[in-house]
C-alpha cells in the first residue's frame, strides 16, 4: 500500500471518529434538552394544577380565564407552552381539570347507596338530571351505552354541560356505575320488605273440607238402657259436654275482648 492510501486511510478514520463524537455530542445534548422539556414541562403542570384548584369544584374555567391566565403568567412559561395555540392550551387545561376532578366523582358515586337523607342534596347540580333520569328507570340491568347516548342527545342542554367537563368514556362509565349502585340500594330495600312481613298461612283451595262422620240418629235408641253399650256411649258422651263447657269458658273472654 502507498503512502498516499495509508494517508488517506488515516484521514477517512478521523473523519469517522469526529463524525461519531458528533453524533454522540449531539445526542447528550437531545437528552439534556428533554430532560429539561420535561422538568419544565411538570412545572408548567404543577403551576397549572394550583391554579386550577382554587376554583370551585362544581365550576368549569373558562377560555377567557385560561388566556388571561396564561397573560399574567408568559414569562414563566417554557418556550414549547408559549408557542402553542390558546385553543390548544385551553383544551389542555380542562383535560387537567377533568383529571383531577375525577377521584371526586368517583367518590360521590360510592354515596349513591348510603342511606343518608341528604346525600342527594350533595350532588352537583350538572348530575341532578342523570340521576333522576336513572332513578325512574324500570330496569334490572345496567343501562346500556345506546341508552345513554339517546337520552343525551334528547338533553342537550345537560349533554354539553356534562361534556365540558368529561370525556365521552369517562361519562358512560360514571353513568353506567351510578345505576348500578341505584340496582343495588332497590336490591337492598327489596330483602328488608321480605324479611319484614309475616309468613302467610297457605290455604290449599284444592283440599275438600273432611265432614264429620254422622253416627245413626238411632243407635243409641236401639240399645237397651241398661246394655253396657249404651252405658259407655252415654258416659263418653258426658265427658266431651263436659270439655266443651271448659273450653267455651275459656275462651269466652277473648271472644268479648276481641268484640268490643
């Protein structure tokens, strides 16, 4: 090999050696400036989210609340918040509203089923109608999705305010799991009215009323008076007047209680 290969050879290594160290320059420097992203990013949400937690929780922001937000705040905001458009930030607002919202909801749908007198009262105004709607159901399954979407759209009014503040998957969720708690209070309410009432006594219709045995008017007249046959007839006979007439005492008391 000539020395001008061997030149060239050396130079071609060094090129590749600078065009690696390059490469891994610039990598670190992606990484850097991601890791930065994100720590910048989380501090853009954390600003965000305590912002967002002094308002009521019944309460929506507002796109003029975000933007005049986002005014006042500019200069603290990282370069990527900054350049995106209002429309975008504000969605992104209310998706972190929406999150953090959720536990809560999760929570009253737990107090549907407590037997608190109150507990409806609790609600948020937006539920109201859901709830309602739900309760007048005469169904003993979970309401299905079609139901759903049919009564939203025959609501409008409470379909946009429910929307503005959950996701379409969220909302039937929390729906469905609503009924299912309202299914299982009625459950609930059922068994007490059964274990409440007394065991009614079963009259079977289908059972013939069984008739004394009528003995002979002349039985005891064929006899002779003085027969042991006739005397022990006689003697038996005395004996049950006897339980009657006890018994007819007895009981003549609760007759006349029971008839004043």
């Amino acid at each position: 090999m000539s020395n001008a290969e061997e030149q060239t050879l050396a130079e071609e290594h060094e090129e590749g050696e600078e065009e690696e160290d390059e490469e891994e320059e610039e990598e670190e420097q992606r990484a850097s400036e991601n890791d930065n992203n994100n720590e910048l990013s989380q501090e853009w949400e954390t600003m965000a989210r305590a912002w967002l937690c002094s308002f009521p929780e019944a309460k929506a922001v507002s796109m003029a609340e975000v933007e005049a937000w986002l005014d006042s705040n500019l200069d603290s905001l990282p370069e990527g918040i900054q350049s995106m458009p209002r429309s975008e930030l504000c969605q992104r607002f209310i998706a972190i509203q929406n999150c953090m919202r959720l536990p809560n909801q999760e929570k009253e749908a737990n107090q549907v089923d407590l037997p608190i007198p109150h507990a409806r009262f609790q609600r948020t105004d937006q539920w109201r109608p859901v709830y309602s709607w739900l309760e007048s159901l005469d169904k003993d399954e979970v309401v299905k999705s079609k139901d759903i979407s049919d009564w939203l759209n025959e609501n409008p009014n409470v379909q946009e305010q429910l929307c503005s503040r959950h996701s379409r998957y969220h909302l039937m969720h929390y729906i469905k799991k609503c009924h299912m708690k309202i299914l299982k209070r009625r459950e609930k309410k059922k068994g007490l009215h059964q274990t409440d009432k007394p065991a009614a006594l079963k009259v079977h219709k289908d059972v013939a009323m069984k008739r004394p045995a009528l003995l002979p008017c002349n039985s005891l007249s064929n006899l002779p008076k003085d027969s042991e046959v006739y005397l022990a007839k006689r003697k038996e006979a005395y004996q049950k007047y006897e339980i009657l007439v006890e018994l007819e005492k007895l009981l003549s008391p609760s007759f006349q209680s029971y008839k004043m």
